[in-house]
C-alpha cells in the first residue's frame, strides 16, 4: 500500500503501449461494491477470493500492466498465477515514505485503526520478504512515477537481453 502501484503503472502502460489495470477496481467492477464494502459484508477471505480469481483472469490477458492490491502477492496462488507469464515488479519503497503517502487516507480497510503507524510497519514487516521472493524485478519506488516507469521499462529490457 502506498508504494505507488496505480501511479506508476499509469505511466508505465502509457509509455510501453499496454492497457493499465488496477486490480481493486477491476474486482470492484466485477463485484459492484467498493473493496471495503466487500471486506464489511463478506470479510478478508471472500475478498482474498475474489482477488485469486482476478489474478487468474488478469494473468491470462495479455498487453497488460496490472498493479495489484496490497496483499495479493502474498499469497502464493496468486503469485503462481503469474508466474512465467510476464514480470513481476515490485516497486521498493522505505516504510517512512509509505507513511507519509498515507497519513490522510482514509480508503484502506487493513488500516482502519487506531494505531495505523503501528499496523503499516506490521504489514511492511510481514509482506516485504514476500513480495522480494515473488519478484521478477525490484526497482526503486523513490523518484518520480514517470522516473520509476522508466527505470522499470530499463530493468526489464536489460533482462532480457
């Protein structure tokens, strides 16, 4: 959350030529009701469902960019479902600016708490190592998102040559 997944993917599908994706709204779309409409009447694991089975239908679409929600790729289905099939990017952003980007939102359902500093280092502790082992690529989420699209556009030419 907070890394810049949306922003840049933007960027990033305008500069390659592909169709952007974001996945919340894609399941939002399909479900009719905001994400945390569906963590509020469904719970976690219907949504966690729900995501398993967009990333099966976005993985097989191609031309995409596809920036995930915040905790699908720390679940290994989902991961699997990509595997192979294209990139995984994880953009590599430090906790303190994460915070920063998110101290006034108000949109995230796993940070609908009180301690919402405590809960951000939680996740980040708990899914980096997840999202390290699961990418194809890690570049900097730092810079600008024009930069950082360049930059991963850079990094997946250089791989694969």
């Amino acid at each position: 959350m907070g890394c810049g997944k949306t922003t840049v993917g933007r960027n990033l599908a305008r500069k390659s030529g592909r169709k952007f994706v974001d996945m919340d709204s894609y399941i939002e779309e399909k479900a009719g009701m905001k994400v945390s409409e569906i963590f509020e009447k469904y719970g976690e694991n219907r949504f966690r469902d729900m995501e398993h089975e967009a990333c099966l239908e976005l993985a097989d679409t191609k031309g995409l960019v596809i920036a995930s929600g915040g905790g699908a790729f720390t679940f290994q289905r989902n991961i699997d479902a990509f595997r192979g099939k294209d990139k995984i990017v994880l953009l590599d952003v430090p906790l303190d600016i994460i915070k920063q980007r998110l101290k006034n939102d108000t949109t995230r359902p796993l940070l609908q708490r009180p301690d919402k500093d405590e809960a951000m280092r939680q996740l980040y502790e708990k899914r980096l190592p997840i999202y390290l082992s699961a990418a194809d690529i890690t570049v900097s989420g730092k810079s600008t998102p024009l930069k950082t699209a360049y930059a991963i556009l850079n990094a997946i030419d250089t791989q694969e040559k």
